[in-house]
C-alpha cells in the first residue's frame, strides 16, 4: 500500500470526538503516536490540533504537547502564513491536497506532503489529516546516483573523445546476453546503416569471407580462461555498400566466477583502420617484384644491344661505339621517366610523342625500325610514368620474342577528347607467342586496369602481335602530327 492509499484509509477510519479537542478513538490514537510518519489533525477555524505524534513534534521541534494549541501558536505567526491558506482550502472545498518533494526552509529536510479533509462523527467536514513522509535519505541517494551517471556519462563521452582523436573505434560484447556496444566511429567504419543497432551477426558477417574463419576461431579462443584472454587480430571488412577496408583489432576477455568456475562475461577492446598502411605494404612488395623485373630486363635488352650491334660492326671500337649510345639512349628513358615519379620534374605534363620516342628509342636500330604517329597529346604527370612502363614492357617483350628481334614495330594513337587508344603492331618473320600468365604480362594489365584505368586486347596476326590500349582522361594539345 503507498504511503497515499494508506492516507487515505486512515481518514476514513478517523472521527474527532463531540468535545472537538482530540480523537473518539483513544487505542488508534496510542497506535499513532509511534507510527514513522508524521501525522497530526487539525480542526476549526483557528487550526487547532487535536492529535499529533511523535514524529510530528520532532519534526517541528516541539518536545511538549501540541493539543489544544492553534497552527500559529505551535510553528510560529510565518508558518501560519504558509500552511493556512492550505488547510482552509482543503476544509472549505473537501479536496486533498498532495505534493511531492517539498522541501523544509528551516531544517533542509525533503517531505511528501498530503492533507486530506476530515470529518467528524456527522460527516461534516471539521478539520484535516497532515501526513508527512521524510523521503530526504531516498532522494539525496537517487540524487547521488544521476550524479554518478552523469559523471560516468561525462567520462565516458571524454574517454570517446579522446578515443575519436586517435581513430579508434571502441566496441563491447557482453557475452552472456550477447548485447553489443559500438563507438560512432566504429558504427561509421563497418557501415551500420542508420537506425540497425550493432550486433555480433552484423559484425560477423562484415568479415572479408576469405578471414572469417580465422578471426572467428582467434575469438572463440578467448572463451577458454586458459587462453589468457587477449586479442589481437587484422582482417578485412566489407561495407553494406560493398567497399573493402582493412582493420587491426586489439581486445581483452574479462572472466567473472559462475557456480565456482570461471567462465567469460564481456569483451571490449579498440580497432584501428588500417587501409593506408596495408595499401602501401602492397605496393611495396609490388615494387621491389617490378625492381626485380626490371633489373632482369635491363640484363635482357643490353644483351640484345650487344648482339645486335656485334652482328652489325666491323671493328671492335665500332661495337664499343654502338653499344654506349644504345646504352645511353636506354638511360635516357629512364631519366624522361624518373622525374615524374619522384616528383622532381617541371611542369604537370609530357608529351606523348616524347613519352614514346625516347622510351623506344633505345630498342630501334638499322635492322629494327621503330614507327611513331599521332597527335600532339599532353599526359598529365601521374599517367606518364605509368604509360612509360606499359611502353617499355611492350617493347622489352618485342626485343625478346617479336617485331624488335627480327621485324619492325609501328605505334600510333588518337583521342577523341577523353580517351586515348594506342596501336602497337609488330610485324616480324618469325612470330613467337607469349603467354597471359608472365609477370611482365600481369604487370601490364595491372598497370593498365589499376593506374591508368583502362584496358588492353591482343591479338596475334600470322605477321605479329597487335595491341590495342585504352586509358581515359587525357588532354589533347593540338592536331600536329608527330612522326619518326
């Protein structure tokens, strides 16, 4: 029963006795007086008290008796001020009168407040029931208790902040009931949509397919105590959208004790984007593959230039002669070519007949003639040294197997404002096809579909290999026709 119901039960079992000054029932009064409520009845006009316990009077600081004694007498001339008005609306109109909470000027102490009408034997309305219930414990502890939530809300939300800098998501697991916690950033990262809360299936299956069962196993290991409960993990996401980012997930299991043995309750932990970093590691190892491949080329066209030039020279100061310009003209294309990788060249664009004369220039000789036609095109840096590469497979790959070993090579292109297309047509006596699978092959397409964004067809004609190479956005300059 609430402390109101009990109010109102008690009035209706309470009648002032015929002489007005206290009440008809002596054993409910004794009862009363040790109640932990305070409680007092006040009657007629000049608000008078006819009963009032224990508690009442050390509420208001009365340690003799209050019956027969008016409100202004017993709390003073300002108390009466307050309360009157209070008790005579309650008398005149017969309506409770209830408030929670109110808290005392004098003593500081916090009360829930009800007057109820009283009635005497008649059923005439004559006075009113005070109860008062001390809810200052109850109320300074819930108080204590939103300051403490507050505060760990502060903290929290500093604690994320700081996190927020540092790019880390934070996320939580509780692994009996299976809820989940994800930072903003962590929601952001894996692509929650909006309004779909976190769960452990949504995460699961963000993982890439290809590391799921290995980041499921690491995780399922921590559920054995003995595992010392630590993660550490990198894997793949894929996004709703279907974009594919990398993450490194550092984690800890917490243990609690269940029925005496230990068994795991939550895990918590932080992950880290790591995109750029896994994105440069790739094209490091795809760099020092290309070094390697290119190191062997070089080893290949200068033993091509020897034989070639020794085939062709009468006198050993003759071959010297022949295989240093060669020589020369192949430091020359990487020197056109390195500027624009390194960042150290002028201006923001070559020339594609530049680009493609001094790249082939150091395969062309008497018996291996080199044709260049088209227009005027500028390539913006980025593009340049990755077309100076495609260039220079291709014709590396002449050299060795086509229209450079025995034959001759023609290459032109054209744009219509957007795309650029490049003709490569070997013509050779003895053909030799190479297949899809070489590292100069893959570095091709690679280059071509991932740098460049275009692609490339072969085709292989009973004369020699044709190919063709698209690659978007460049920037025509003129109409001049270049030739050599």
């Amino acid at each position: 029963m609430s402390f109101v119901d009990w109010g109102l039960d008690l009035r209706n079992r309470l009648r002032i006795g015929s002489d007005g000054g206290s009440l008809a029932d002596a054993s409910l009064a004794a009862l009363l007086e040790n109640v932990p409520v305070t409680l007092a009845i006040i009657y007629g006009p000049e608000h008078r008290y006819a009963f009032a316990n224990r508690a009442y009077r050390t509420a208001v600081g009365r340690t003799d008796p209050v019956v027969g004694l008016t409100l202004a007498d017993a709390l003073g001339a300002d108390a009466a001020v307050v309360w009157g008005p209070i008790l005579h609306e309650v008398t005149a109109g017969g309506t409770p009168w209830h408030r929670e909470e109110v808290k005392d000027p004098f003593e500081g102490r916090i009360w829930n407040l009800h007057i109820l009408p009283l009635q005497d034997e008649a059923g005439e309305i004559v006075g009113v029931l005070s109860l008062g219930l001390d809810v200052t414990a109850e109320v300074e502890a819930r108080r204590k208790a939103e300051d403490s939530r507050a505060e760990a809300l502060r903290n929290f939300e500093r604690l994320e902040l700081a996190v927020e800098a540092t790019g880390l998501g934070m996320w939580e697991w509780e692994v009996q009931t299976g809820a989940v916690f994800w930072s903003e950033r962590q929601k952001r990262f894996f692509g929650l949509p909006e309004g779909i809360e976190p769960s452990f299936e949504f995460w699961r299956d963000a993982i890439h397919p290809e590391d799921r069962d290995r980041v499921l196993e690491e995780v399922g290991a921590m559920m054995d105590p003995a595992s010392g409960g630590r993660l550490a993990v990198e894997h793949r996401v894929v996004r709703p959208d279907g974009t594919t980012s990398w993450i490194t997930g550092r984690g800890r299991m917490i243990y609690g004790e269940r029925d005496g043995k230990t068994v795991p309750v939550r895990l918590l932990g932080t992950i880290l984007d790591v995109t750029d970093r896994k994105t440069a590691e790739n094209a490091r190892h795809l760099l020092l593959r290309e070094m390697d491949h290119r190191v062997k080329n070089v080893f290949a066209i200068t033993d091509g230039i020897v034989m070639v030039s020794a085939r062709n020279s009468a006198t050993p100061r003759e071959l010297a002669e022949t295989v240093r310009g060669r020589l020369e003209a192949l430091a020359a294309s990487h020197a056109l070519v390195r500027p624009l990788v390194d960042g150290t060249g002028r201006g923001d664009s070559v020339a594609i007949s530049d680009l493609v004369q001094t790249v082939l220039k150091p395969f062309a000789d008497a018996d291996h003639q080199v044709t260049v036609s088209g227009p005027d095109v500028k390539l913006p840096l980025n593009r340049a040294s990755a077309l100076a590469l495609v260039l220079h497979e291709l014709a590396t790959n002449a050299r060795k197997y086509g229209g450079l070993r025995s034959g001759n090579v023609a290459v032109s292109w054209r744009t219509d404002g957007r795309d650029l297309e490049i003709d490569w047509t070997e013509r050779t006596e003895r053909p030799e096809r190479v297949g899809p699978n070489g590292f100069g092959s893959l570095l091709l397409e690679r280059t071509i579909r991932d740098t460049l964004g275009g692609s490339i067809t072969r085709e292989w004609a009973n004369e020699g290999l044709k190919v063709k190479v698209s690659v978007p956005s460049t920037q025509p300059a003129g109409t001049r026709e270049a030739e050599s």
